[in-house]
C-alpha cells in the first residue's frame, strides 16, 4: 500500500528502525534500567478516540515522556504525533514499537481483539503494560494476560480509572464499613436513545489507503472493510467488542471493588435487537444479573433504544441499595437517600441523608499518575491485571449467557460454567494465522 508519511515521520521510522539494529535482543525484564530522575518512557500502541485522550492524561505528569506511536492507520497516527508536538517516533506495526529496548511501558488502546497479544508481547518483552478496558475479548486470554504479567514481574493497569477516584475510595469505605447497611443490590446503565438507525449500514468496501485493514483484523477472521466498523464503530460488533463489555466492565468493576466481591456465582443475560435497524450484532436493549456469594445483586443493563435517566438522583451513574440507605454516585458527589421500614417494620428513617462531595481532579489522570508511580516503587497498581481479569470475565459471562441463552453457574477457580457444557466452548476461539498467544 503506498504510504502518505511526511518526509519528517518517515525519517523518524527509519531512525527508529536503525536504533533498534544497534540494541541486543531484549529479554523480560531486560528494558534500559529506570533511574530515580530518569523520565518514564512511554510507547502508544492504538492512538485514536481513546488512545488519544490516553495521550493527553499522561502528558500531564512531567517525570514521563511519550516517544513512540503506532496505529495501523497513517492518518490517526499522524494527527496523534501532532498531539505531542511531532517529536515521537511513528509505527504501523504495534510488533516494532514492543521490540525498543529503550521503552519502560507502553500504553494500549486499540480494539478489543488485540488487547490479549499485544499486552502478552509487551510483558514477554519487559515492559509495564497500561491496557484499556476491556481487558480481553475472551476468558481464557484474560487469564493468559494475568500470567503473563506475574511471570515477568510486570506492573499491569487495566483502565478502569474509577478506581483511582477519591470519590469512589470514599464510597468504597462508607459501603463496607456498613453505614449504609447491607448492601443486596448494585445498578448501573448504558442508556442511548440509537433507534432508529444506530450505527447506520454500510456495503463491504475497500479500506481507506491510510488503513492497514488486514493488521487491524488481526487474530480475527478475514473479510471485507466496512465504514460500520472501524475506526470506532465495532465497539457494536461482537467479533470485536460489546457494549455489556465497553461500558459494563467500567461499572461491574465499580460495584465489585466497592462491594468487596470477588467474583459473580452465577450470572443470566437476556436482550436482543428490538429496536434500531443497523449493521450491529449485539443487542440494542440488554439486561445482566449477577449473583455473589456475599448474598447481593449487580445488575447492568444495555439500553440503547431509550435514553431517560433511570435513578432517583440527577447525575448519577451508580446506585448501592442497602437496607439503611442506597448511595448514588456521579462525577462530582455520593448523595445518600435514607431507608425506611417497609411492611411490618418501624417506618422512621434508618439513617440521615448524605452527600459526599468530590475532590476535583479527572480519574483518568489519576489512574495514569498511579501507573507511573507503580513502574518506579514495583508495587501492584490500582486496577491490577487480576482485578481487570476478574471484572472483564463478568461482562464476558453475560455475552455468553446471552449467546447459549441460559442462566450459568460460574466457578471462579477453574474459570469454568458448572451447568452448561457448551458454554466452556466460547472461552475462547480459533485465532486466525499467524497470531498466536505465545
């Protein structure tokens, strides 16, 4: 495919390319040694939409420095190395930029489908890994990432930015400290009014000349580019995203980290196209109930054919239902409704109302502050590997009770269905040649 690189950015590959010839091989682990005043330096792996607000979180901390680039698309790419000032170096194949032995971490924000290899390459290569949610597009993969991180002693932040938040610590410590009593339910949506025409439809076409169509593809079976998909659209196609998955793992992870839960024992989804006449192949209106252990409730549901607001509390985007009170939380508060005895029970408030104000700051600079801070102490990050594994499978379970049509006990040691053989088979899927795990 011809390329439409600037004679500058063309230089900077090439550079690059002659730098990597001049370095050994490198090893796990074998990464330049980061000194205590050095800059972390930092690789960008997926630069658009989300990789390009990554981007602006991170250059707000002055100990780290953006020096390499990549996305399988020219014109993403070069607009993204206008963000930071045309000093990075730029690649199309994510497989080179992983390769610089000079990279302390790299940060990951390309399509679902690609978080697995990427993420295993990177830490099999020494680097720290900052990966968007949601962590995997499979169970199995997920759990290969969590050991690939522990077998090379890799800081792993999954972007799951709220649990960086000093509101949501707040709400954390006021749920389990029992001020709100028992906690039995847990709720969140995705609400969109996209009907009627959602993502639209398009025809099988050819790729735009910028695009490398066939690496974006990647482990994914070959077919046709179409304008529905990319560059931001697939998160509507299930062979490479789902919105129980994009959105879902934000607030599954909330509910199980505020809550203290590990993971779900049983899990049912139930939805469909109702709605909206597009090219998409998961459900516009979707409904998942998870069952803990603990004796509790987290419910997400996918509405994308209405968009009015489903809790009590304007602004809000969580609701914890306890037996005192339920705590609703949004970007800038925690407001707590008292409970009252219901039938047969004392009707007097069980507890006064609340509200928590929220420090200022944005969750996602936070979160990027603490992967910095844990690629120089070593310690485990906020949104560890195992956490982003363990709420990814959450939302992975609901695909696959939606798709088998069945409610499923889940084992959370052997990461297996209990009660529904066919389901273990969409653990996992056939990846296409030459992509592989290893």
């Amino acid at each position: 495919m011809a390329s439409s690189f600037t004679r500058r950015s063309f230089g900077k590959i090439g550079g690059a390319a002659t730098a990597a010839l001049m370095f050994p091989a490198i090893h796990a682990g074998a990464q330049r040694p980061l000194g205590a005043n050095d800059r972390i330096r930092l690789g960008f792996i997926g630069v658009a939409n989300r990789g390009g607000q990554l981007i602006s979180a991170f250059m707000k901390h002055s100990d780290c420095e953006i020096v390499a680039l990549c996305d399988v698309d020219e014109k993403i790419l070069l607009k993204a190395n206008e963000q930071v000032g045309g000093k990075a170096d730029l690649y199309r194949d994510f497989r080179k930029l992983i390769d610089r032995p000079d990279l302390h971490a790299v940060v990951i924000a390309t399509p679902d489908h690609w978080h697995a290899i990427q993420t295993i390459m990177a830490c099999n290569a020494g680097k720290d890994v900052y990966i968007e949610k949601p962590l995997s597009i499979t169970i199995y993969e997920g759990r290969k990432m969590v050991e690939a991180a522990r077998r090379n002693n890799r800081v792993v932040q999954v972007g799951t930015q709220r649990r960086s938040s000093p509101l949501y610590f707040q709400l954390r410590n006021l749920v389990q400290e029992g001020k709100i009593g028992k906690v039995t339910v847990s709720r969140a949506y995705r609400l969109s009014n996209m009907a009627p025409t959602g993502i639209g439809h398009a025809p099988p076409a050819e790729p735009p000349a910028s695009l490398d169509w066939d690496l974006w593809l990647g482990p994914r079976p070959a077919r046709p580019f179409q304008e529905t998909i990319a560059p931001y659209k697939f998160r509507w196609w299930d062979l490479y995203s789902s919105q129980m998955a994009n959105w879902g793992v934000h607030y599954l992870d909330a509910m199980r980290w505020v809550n203290g839960d590990l993971a779900p024992s049983s899990a049912c989804a139930m939805g469909g196209r109702y709605a909206v006449d597009d090219d998409r192949t998961i459900p516009d209106t979707l409904e998942a109930v998870f069952e803990f252990p603990s004796g509790r409730l987290a419910i997400f549901g996918q509405y994308e054919a209405s968009g009015n607001p489903m809790f009590a509390v304007s602004g809000a985007e969580l609701e914890f239902r306890g037996t005192l009170g339920t705590a609703f939380i949004g970007n800038r508060n925690i407001q707590v409704m008292p409970e009252r005895g219901g039938q047969f029970q004392d009707p007097s408030a069980r507890m006064e109302s609340l509200t928590i104000e929220g420090p200022s700051g944005d969750p996602t600079i936070l979160h990027a502050r603490n992967f910095l801070d844990c690629i120089r102490t070593r310690q485990k990050p906020n949104a560890d590997v195992e956490e982003g594994h363990r709420s990814t499978t959450c939302s992975l379970i609901a695909n696959i009770s939606l798709a088998v049509r069945a409610r499923l006990d889940w084992d959370p040691v052997a990461e297996r269905f209990t009660n529904h053989p066919e389901a273990n088979n969409l653990l996992h899927y056939e990846y296409r040649k030459p992509w592989t795990l290893d």
